[in-house]
C-alpha cells in the first residue's frame, strides 16, 4: 500500500490552479516565452528531457512551482 504524502503548504492545488489560469498563455511574458515555458514544464510534469543523471519520473509540485517561478521571472527580465 502505497503511502499518501502530505502537502500542508498546497504545492498541488496552487500549481494546479495556476495552469488552468494560463491555459492561453502567461499573460507577465511574451506569447513566445509563454509557450516555451509551459511546453517546458509539461515536459517537467511527464519526466521528459531530464538528465540521465537525474531521478526518472515527473517532478513534484513542490518543483513545478519553484520552476515556475524562476522562469516567469527570467522571463521578464529584459
């Protein structure tokens, strides 16, 4: 029986509830960047294009909201 995680700060329903919001683009970033970015973190959400050095598999939504972060501001930096 597998053992169900804990999440007390809501990673998974705060990144959840960010990409229904952005489902047409992220309105902070040009459409270019946007669509880079959320191509970049469906792959982070499948496991895909990650190191061979790396642990196999999806990353946590933990990781997918520092991701996020990072990259919208990245983004936006001119």
């Amino acid at each position: 029986m597998k053992k169900m995680k804990i999440d007390p700060y809501n990673h998974k329903k705060r990144y959840l509830a960010w990409r229904e919001s952005v489902k047409d683009g992220i309105p902070s970033i040009s459409s270019e960047n946007s669509r880079i970015a959320l191509k970049y973190l469906d792959d982070m959400e499948k496991g895909l294009n990650i190191s061979s050095v790396s642990s196999k598999g999806g990353r946590s939504y933990i990781r997918l909201n520092s991701l996020r972060e990072k990259i919208i501001s990245f983004s936006s930096k001119v």
